[in-house]
C-alpha cells in the first residue's frame, strides 16, 4: 500500500474507533463489575450476568454498527486513488538580488520567490502513462524578465491549477507517441543536454533560444533503438483550442520541431530542424533586435553532450549548443534576417561530497545578424554566464547558491547585469 493511501486508512480507522468505544460501555456492565470486587461474599464460580448486560436485546446494535464499518469502509475505497496512480511533489523557494536590472527595465530590491508542484502519473495498461502536473507560484518581477529569468519561476498570482496535461503510449516495440492539451515541445524530444541550470533559463536545453518554451495543444512522436539511434518529431499550437486560429489554420501560432539523434553510453549528438508560424515564444535567450514578433521562419540546430568514465575528478560533463534562424516575410520595424546563439556548459559532480554539483556556463543570446537589404541594425553583442554550487543536507533536500552575470544582455551596452541568488528545493 503506498505511503498516500496508509495516511488516508490511518486516519479513517481514528474515526471508526470513536463509536467502537461508545459502544464497549453499552455492552460491559462497569457498576457490575465494582460491585463484584467490593463484595465480601466469596463463591464458587463467576455468572455471565454478572459482567455483561443484555447482549442478546442489544445483538441488533451490533450488527448495525458492524454495518456501518463496511459501509465507511467501501466508501473509502471508492474514494481512493487507483492502484496504479502515483504522487509526488516538490516545493522551491529562492531568494536574490540584480545589480543592473534597472538597465532593463526592473528593480534592484531583493526579491523572492516560490513554486509547488504535484505530480500524478497514471497507467492503464502498464506501458501508457497519463501525466498531471499541478502548480502554484509567485515571484518577483526581476526573475520574470528574459535575461534574468530563473530556472525554477512560474508565477500564478497563488493559484494552484493545471500546469501540464498530457498522455503517452506505445506504438509497437521502440515508438513512443504523445498527445496533450498541455505540453510544449521539449517534453517529446530525446534528451539533448544534460546540463542542469543552476540560476537562469538561458542555459536550459543547452540554450533555450531556438527551444523557447510555451505550453498548449500538442502531440509528436519518438523512436529509439536499441543501437542508440533516434529520431523524434513533434508541434505544439498556442491557438490550436481558439476559434480564431484552430489546428494548423492559417493564423495558428505553431513550433514543429524535428529531432534526429545518437546517443551512446557516455556521450550524444543531435540535430534539429524547426518549422515555426506566428511564434514569439523564443525570448528566454534573446536580445531585443533578435525577438521578432508574430513570426514565420525556419531553425537549426545542434547539440551533443559528453560524460567522463567516473565523477569526483577534474574533468567535467561538457553540454554544448548552437542555433540558428531565419525569418520569413520580415517587415519594418523588425528587420532581421538571421540570427544566431551558442551554450557551453560544465559540470562537475561528486567534488566536495556526494550528489553534490558544480556547474558553470557560458551563452551567447540569440542576436542578430544578418538584415533585410538596405535596412541597418544596431546589434550588441551579448554574453551570459553562470556559475553555483548545490549540494544536499539530505536525500530530499537540495540548496543551491549562485552567481550569474552578463553585458549588452538585451539591446544597448548599458545592459550590463549581475546577480546573486540562493534556491532550496524540497521534493516528496
């Protein structure tokens, strides 16, 4: 029986045990039995009259509260979670600071924030899976903003609601398909990087520029062999469930994405091709001139990863990204043809105790450069780095100080930023 449901059987049975006891009174006679003990006489046996009451006359009590245990009991039964649901969840809190955030528009005060998420994974069949993720969160403005926007921020006002939805099954041995009214791209492609953001979004997925998050109507497929080969393909429509866009319409804002792959016990390589219509949702990693809006165009991109024979040592995992785009149909005030990004990222694990994580990493934000013929462009040349250190005080408790830091983040080289920022996580 799982944890959950032993919590929920222990506190039904404190209920039951109430009316049990109400009940012993009715059928042991109490004032019978002292007056047994404080009498003088002496005799040769004990009479069942002498302790108990009219058992026979109250057979039909019993009975009734015998009924009603099975009745409480089935009850909760029905109630329960099905035996092939799991929970769990995770609680993070975080707390930081911006010099320089007042360069892009936010403020310089220390400012916190918090997310908690449930988790619920139910299979059907065995090889299905029905996934639920429910959040809540709130945080401070700066961890919302594009260059400095953290890891872990989801901001609901408080709400605790529907974050992801989605369902995946098998298609015969080594095909995987998904379907969902809530899910983004990531989740349906093989694992492209494996380094772990410490304070920043930027470095999730080994660069999230051309991998830019939005979550809604989505569905794709992902074949894996066993000889390590792989190829995944998969789209995601923001109007999708809008009656003025719809499903592939012509004003549909959309991301697909195609993923070929090889992956071996140490090491990866993957390339990507992208199709994407209307799509804004790239701005995690962007600067202002690179953030086109309302756009069509096309992106590749690669990433490979590496991992040493044994952790604890100096050599580190190396993560590592590159993407490019090219717009379509680019109208002035936006005139940027190409743009382009690039990640490296570190790790080190094992270093000072066990499970504990070093990591480092460098990005160059989406920028632009290339523009429509006779157009000018002011571009910057940005740079973003961070750096920390988690470690564990125990096996569900994570705490994790950072340092991040950048120049010409966004759009002039007075954008320059440095943060400091600690994040605990909690997971159950």
């Amino acid at each position: 029986m799982k944890l959950f449901q032993q919590m929920l059987v222990a506190g039904a049975s404190l209920s039951l045990l109430a009316p049990i006891t109400a009940q012993a009174s009715e059928f042991v006679n109490i004032e019978e039995m002292n007056s047994y003990t404080r009498s003088q006489k002496k005799s040769s046996r004990l009479d069942s009259k002498t302790f108990t009451t009219k058992i026979s006359e109250d057979n039909t009590s019993l009975k009734g509260l015998i009924n009603g245990l099975e009745v409480k009991q089935n009850q909760f039964e029905a109630g329960s979670f099905s035996d092939t649901t799991t929970l769990d969840g995770k609680a993070v809190m975080f707390i930081g600071a911006v010099d320089g955030a007042d360069e892009i528009g936010e403020s310089e005060t220390v400012q916190t924030g918090y997310t908690y998420t449930m988790n619920l994974n139910t299979s059907f069949t065995g090889d299905d899976n029905l996934y639920i993720r429910l959040k809540a969160g709130d945080n401070g403005d700066v961890w919302d903003e594009r260059s400095t926007y953290h890891i872990e921020t989801k901001d609901t006002g408080d709400e605790f609601r529907v974050d992801k939805m989605w369902y995946t099954f098998p298609i015969g041995d080594k095909i995987t398909a998904f379907a969902g009214p809530r899910i983004e791209n990531y989740y349906m492609y093989i694992t492209p990087s494996i380094y772990k953001p410490g304070a920043l979004k930027s470095f999730k997925l080994g660069g999230n520029s051309n991998f830019g998050a939005s979550t809604d109507v989505g569905f794709g497929l992902k074949y894996e062999t066993d000889s390590g080969f792989g190829f995944a393909t998969n789209l995601v429509d923001k109007n999708a469930d809008a009656a003025a866009g719809g499903l592939l319409g012509d004003s549909s804002v959309r991301k697909w994405d195609t993923q070929i792959a090889y992956t071996a016990e140490r090491w990866h390589v993957s390339a990507f091709l992208t199709d994407f219509q209307n799509w804004t949702s790239h701005s995690y990693n962007a600067t202002t001139l690179a953030r086109q809006v309302a756009s069509d165009g096309t992106g590749y991109s690669l990433r490979a990863y590496w991992m040493p024979e044994e952790s604890g040592t100096s050599v580190p995992e190396i993560s590592v990204g590159y993407d490019s785009k090219s717009y379509e149909d680019v109208v002035a005030p936006n005139n940027v043809e190409q743009a382009s990004s690039y990640m490296i990222g570190l790790t080190w694990k094992d270093i000072i105790q066990p499970d504990d994580r070093i990591g480092l990493a460098f990005t160059q934000p989406l920028k632009a450069t290339e523009f429509l013929e006779g157009a000018e462009g002011n571009e910057v040349d940005p740079f973003i780095w961070e750096a920390y250190y988690a470690f564990k005080p125990n096996d569900s408790m994570e705490i994790r100080p950072a340092i991040f830091g950048g120049t010409d983040v966004m759009a002039d080289d007075q954008d320059d930023i440095f943060g400091v920022l600690t994040t605990a996580t909690f997971k159950f």
